[in-house]
C-alpha cells in the first residue's frame, strides 16, 4: 500500500513538474513577448524622436539656404530696379522685390522663433541660439536692417531711380559684405547640429536594434521567425534612412561651399577661375566646361573646363543654339544616338557618348551653359552639383554685371564717352597723392556758344562727340582725360613738363582741324592751357593755374596753346572745380 503510495506521489510530482514547466515557459514566453513590444515601442519613440530632430534641423538648413538665396535675389532686384527704364518694368520689378522682402522677413521669423516644422534656436543649440541674440551685431540686427534698407529702395521715386543711388549701394553692400556672411555662419552652424543629429539617431537606432535583436533571437527560439524578418527590413529601412540623411547632409554641405565659394568672387576673371576649381573638385572621369557669353550674348565663348582633361568640345557658339538654354532647364541625353539628340552632340566623333548641359542664366537672362559628357547610358554623376553650380554662377555673374554697368556709368560722361569731372578728378589725385610728375592741360572748343546758335544744340553735341573721340586717340595708354563741363576738357599726361606738353596738345589742335575739313563740318578749334606738377602739387591750384593759360591764349586769339608761368598771370574768380559749371563759359 505504501508503494502504491508512493508511486501515486511520484505521478503527482511528475505531473505538477511538468505543468509547472509548462507555464513557466509560457510565463516566459508571454513576458519575451511583451518586453519585446515594450522594447520596440520605446526604441520607435526614441528612434522616432531622433528623426523628427533631423528633420526639423534638416529643414531649418533648407530655410537658411533660401535666405540666403532670397538675399542675393532682393540685392540683384534692387540692382535692376536702379537700372530699368521702362515704367511698366519698373513696376513688376517693385512687386517683385516687394514679395521677396516679404518671404524673407517671414522665413527669418520661422527661424527666430521656430515656425512651421522648425525648432526654436535654443532647442538646436547654444551657437544657433547666439546667433540669433540681440545686439547690432547678431543676425536679428542684420536682417531687419536689410528689410528696413529694401523698403527704403521701394520708397524711392522714379527720378531717384538710377544706378549707384545711395540707398541701391547700401542694400547691395549690405548682402555682399554683411548678412551673407552672418547666414553662413548660421548655415554652418545648423550644418553642426545635423550632424550631430544624425549621430545621436545612429546611437539610438543601433543601440535600440542592439537590444531589441537580443530579445527578438530568444523569441525567435519560441517560433517568432516572422517578427525577426520584420525587424530585419524594419532595420534595413533605418540604414538606408540614415544613408539618404548623410547623402542628404553631404548635398547641402557641398552646395553651401560652392555659394560660399562663388560668393567670394569680386570679378568675372575670379569667378571662372572659381568655376574651374568646382569642376576640379566634382571631377569623376566625366569632362565638363562653362561657356560664358561674352558683352552682345550672341557668341558663346570657353571660360572654364575640368582641369588635366581635355574640355568636351561643344559645337554651339551662340545661345540660340542650345537647347538648354532655350528651354531654361538642364537637358539629359542618354546617349549621343538617340533620334532626338542635340545636332551638336550626335555629330561628334569617338563613339557614343552621354552628356548633360545645364543653363547659366539670371533673371530670365541666358549667359552661358555648363555641358558634361560621360559614358553612354549612365547619366553623368555631377548633374546636381552642375544645376548647383549654375544656378550659383547666374546669380552671382548677374550681380557683378550689374554693379560693373552701374560703376561705368557713374564715372563716364553719357555724351562723349570720356570720364566725368568726378571720375578724371579722383583718377588725377591719386596719381598726385603717389607723386608722379605730370602736366594739366585744360581745352576749351573756341566759338561754341555761336555753333550752337548757327546750327542748334544737336550740331553742337555732335561737335562734342567728334573733339572727344580725336582726344582719345591722340593720347597714351596712361593718360587721362575726362569733360570738365560744357565745352572743357581735361587731360593729364603723366611725365610731361608744361613744355613737353605743349607739341602734344598743338598736334592735337591740328588734327581736329584736320578731322573736321574731311568730315565737311563747321570749322572747329581749340584753346587750350597747360601747368605741371613743377609749379603746384594740388588738383585745384593745377587747374587754376591751367584755367589762367586758357584765358591767355583765348585773350591772344584763340586756336592756340599756353604753358602757364610769369606771362599767364590774369586770374579771374574760378568756379568749384568739383562742384557747379561757372556760369557763361560756353561763349568761350
């Protein structure tokens, strides 16, 4: 009985062994089950939270980039509008930079404060926050001086509409010199805290994955093969997550150098030499070249190539050519043998080929193309950093034209062609500042007032033009010459005495006789006085004393030239020689 007893005890042991063993098991299983729910809900609101970091610093580097952007673009329309003439253009022109000062002064408080999609500076970092902190100095500051500076060119009227206006000058000076820099800093700066972003949300998508593949493997021992298989293209979709942020990254990073870059260029020279060293650095076996328009935009000319390979040769030499250019886009050909290729490319020799050709333009405004050629049927790697490049190079080529037209026109004579009184006066005093030996001579057309009266004022502007083109082809390369005013002109020929000056200047008289018989126009002279730097060193006492030998030689007969000294004494009451004509001088 005992024994029954005992094998009785024995079933019951075996029995609650193995149900006890059962339900551990599906204890553990069920509590496997749910920490790995919990893990992988905290590892999606973690990873979760990361990526919505890295949006919003994403974004915030997108927003500054389009400041930037909108910067160059309000600094070229004002260029514009100082240049239009039309007042229809006039006024599309005030809309539209009326619109952009609008977005920008609306972007910059998203930034400031943290407006659709992007995060408060403070929650970015302290550098960010710093930048944006009060003070005539921090980014605040500047771009309200540049919005109040655009409304200030808006306000302007019509006739204060001109090239170099003051207020023009100051709104241009500002972007190129001051608030670009001040965005770049901030570009770079949330360029930081992507990088760290992306970081942290590598950090925490490993560590989460880490923890949550030790806990998937153990339910993976229990049949969970199919969550494991989730988990595995869950993970692999966050890899190619994080490689498009770093592409993504990498993008931005290299189009802020290249705006950097070609921000930094004052001239035309230094910007292609810039292009050049784009395209050295995007080099990847695939030739490229920029062709740039020269003055008239009907010729396309070869400014830039990829260094150490041979340029890709493009046939077209006028914009009207390209096919790009016509239809303001970048054009991808797949191959040189595709029945509507480009005429330019499929003529060429060597073997099929693929090519890419980007426009170069501003504000509708074609003035080059960018073409890169590679292997046939792959589309040439650098097309984006290309469209970057070009967009970079319009914008930036538009603004140095612009402000090279508007510097030219304030400093030259709009009649003759010659320097004006401000221009020839600031060339003159610098080389007398650098103490070069030279001699001043004043010229003054004789008899102007009467060949006005005889045959009107066009006779007498045509008069003009013709003794300033004789002026310009008879002195040096180094000379300068310019209209005072009226009838006067002003030449300096640097290394002259007043005596070595005077045959220059009678040569000069003789040619203009000359030039006027053969073109059968109203006889023509000119009286004029020389000084040099023997006898003063000051502009206004050089043009005094030049201004006493004209009258000397106008007073002995006119048609003559007189070296200033003991003979030329006569003075007579002069007028500013910087500011207003002196009144009755065109009887002369």
């Amino acid at each position: 009985m005992s024994r029954e007893m005992g094998s009785d005890r024995g079933s019951s042991e075996r029995g609650f062994s193995f149900k006890a063993l059962r339900w551990r098991f599906l204890l553990i299983a069920l509590g496997t089950m749910l920490l790995i729910a919990f893990m992988s809900l905290v590892a999606s609101v973690v990873v979760g939270e990361r990526s919505e970091e890295l949006e919003a610093a994403t974004l915030a580097v997108k927003t500054t980039e389009r400041q930037r952007m909108l910067t160059q673009r309000i600094a070229l329309g004002a260029s514009e509008l100082g240049e239009e003439t039309s007042a229809s253009r006039r006024q599309l022109t005030r809309h539209d930079l009326q619109a952009q000062l609008e977005l920008f002064e609306e972007q910059h408080r998203a930034l400031r404060d943290g407006r659709d999609g992007l995060a408060a500076p403070a929650t970015m970092s302290p550098a960010v926050a710093r930048l944006f902190d009060a003070g005539a100095s921090r980014l605040d500051a500047r771009a309200a001086e540049f919005v109040e500076q655009g409304e200030a060119v808006l306000t302007l009227d019509d006739a204060d509409l001109r090239p170099g206006a003051p207020a023009i000058t100051r709104l241009v000076d500002n972007a190129r010199n001051d608030l670009l820099g001040h965005l770049n800093l901030l570009a770079a700066e949330y360029e930081r805290v992507v990088d760290q972003r992306l970081a942290s949300l590598q950090v925490a998508t490993l560590s989460s994955v880490g923890a949550v593949g030790l806990l998937t493997f153990a339910w993976f021992l229990v049949g969970a093969a199919p969550m494991w298989v989730r988990l595995r293209k869950e993970y692999a979709g966050m890899v190619a997550a994080e490689q498009d942020a770093r592409a993504h990254s990498e993008r931005h990073r290299l189009a802020g150098e290249i705006a950097e870059a070609v921000e930094m260029a004052e001239d035309e020279p230094s910007l292609v030499r810039t292009a050049e060293r784009v395209l050295s650095a995007i080099d990847e076996g695939e030739p490229a070249e920029l062709r740039l328009a020269d003055s008239s935009r009907s010729h396309l000319e070869l400014a830039a190539f990829t260094p150490a390979r041979e340029p890709p040769g493009c046939g077209v030499t006028s914009p009207s050519q390209c096919r790009a250019v016509h239809q303001g886009r970048a054009i991808v050909f797949a191959s040189s043998t595709e029945m509507a290729v480009c005429p330019y490319l499929g003529e060429r020799p060597g073997g099929p080929i693929s090519a890419v050709c980007v426009p170069v333009g501003y504000a509708g405004r074609a003035v080059g193309v960018i073409h890169a050629v590679g292997v046939e049927g792959r589309v040439p790697a650098s097309k984006v950093t290309l469209e970057q490049l070009a967009a970079n190079l319009g914008l930036r080529l538009g603004m140095l034209r612009a402000l090279d037209a508007a510097q030219v026109e304030a400093s030259t004579d709009a009649l003759t062609g010659l320097a004006n009184r401000r221009s020839a006066s600031e060339r003159i005093r610098e080389m007398l500042g650098r103490g070069e030996r030279l001699a001043l001579g004043m010229l003054d057309l004789d008899h102007f007032k009467h060949l006005n009266d005889a045959f009107g004022h066009a006779a007498g502007d045509q008069a003009l033009r013709r003794f300033a083109t004789v002026l310009a082809s008879e002195v040096r390369d180094g000379d300068v010459t310019g209209r005072h005013g009226g009838e006067e002109f002003v030449v300096a020929l640097p290394g002259l005495s007043r005596g070595e000056a005077v045959p220059v200047l009678n040569r000069l008289r003789e040619v203009l006789k000359r030039v006027t018989l053969e073109a059968g126009c109203p006889a023509m002279t000119v009286s004029a006085g020389v000084a040099d730097t023997s006898q003063a060193t000051d502009l206004e006492e050089l043009l005094r004393l030049a201004d006493e030998a004209l009258l000397e030689a106008k007073e002995r007969g006119r048609d003559q030239v007189v070296a200033s000294g003991p003979g030329a004494t006569r003075a007579r009451a002069l007028p500013d020689r910087m500011g207003a004509e002196e009144p009755g001088t065109a009887g002369r």
